[in-house]
C-alpha cells in the first residue's frame, strides 16, 4: 500500500510544513539579531564607546521615525482635507440634481 498524499486530506502537511518553516525563520532572525547586538558589546572597541555609539545610533532612528510620523499626520491632514473637498462637491452635485428633479 502507497500513501502519496494525493487525497483529500493531504493540505494539512502542507500547511504543518509551512508553519514549521515560518518558526525555524523567527528563530533564524531571532539567533542573526542575537549575534549582532552580541558583537556590538563584545567588539574591540570599549563598552563605553559601543554603547555610547549604539545610544546615538538609536536616538538617530527615533528621530528619523518622530520625523516620519510628522510628515505622515500632515500629508494624511492635506488627504483629509481634499477628500472633504471633493464629498462636498459631490454631495452639492446630488443635491442639486434631486432639487431639479423635485422641480
């Protein structure tokens, strides 16, 4: 007897095999992550210096991120703005389309 899991259970392996792929890549980036942040404070350079440099390059980031957000609330304010524009103008088209057809 021959199973080649052509039936119609056979998508539950398939779906295992993806699960247990995406768990090895979180451990995988988990252990690459683990390592870098490891070298950083083991590096030739002094743990002061390293940390120092690492605290600074963090503080970059949240500034670039803070910076971002900033850009994003105000092109999502001019989005907003523009499309209250144009329901409005939509919105006074109907209406005056249903005040001719009462007319």
């Amino acid at each position: 007897m021959c199973n080649n899991n052509s039936g119609p259970g056979s998508g539950g392996h398939n779906k295992s095999v993806g699960k247990g792929l995406a768990e090895v890549l979180i451990v995988v980036l988990i252990s690459i992550f683990s390592g870098f942040i490891l070298g950083l404070l083991f590096a030739p350079k002094s743990g002061l210096k390293t940390r120092k440099n690492l605290i600074e390059k963090l503080k970059d980031i949240i500034d670039r991120g803070k910076f971002t957000l900033v850009e994003a609330k105000v092109m999502g304010g001019e989005l907003l703005e523009k499309g209250k524009e144009k329901a409005g103008k939509i919105s006074s088209k109907i209406k005056g389309k249903s005040q001719a057809d009462i007319n």
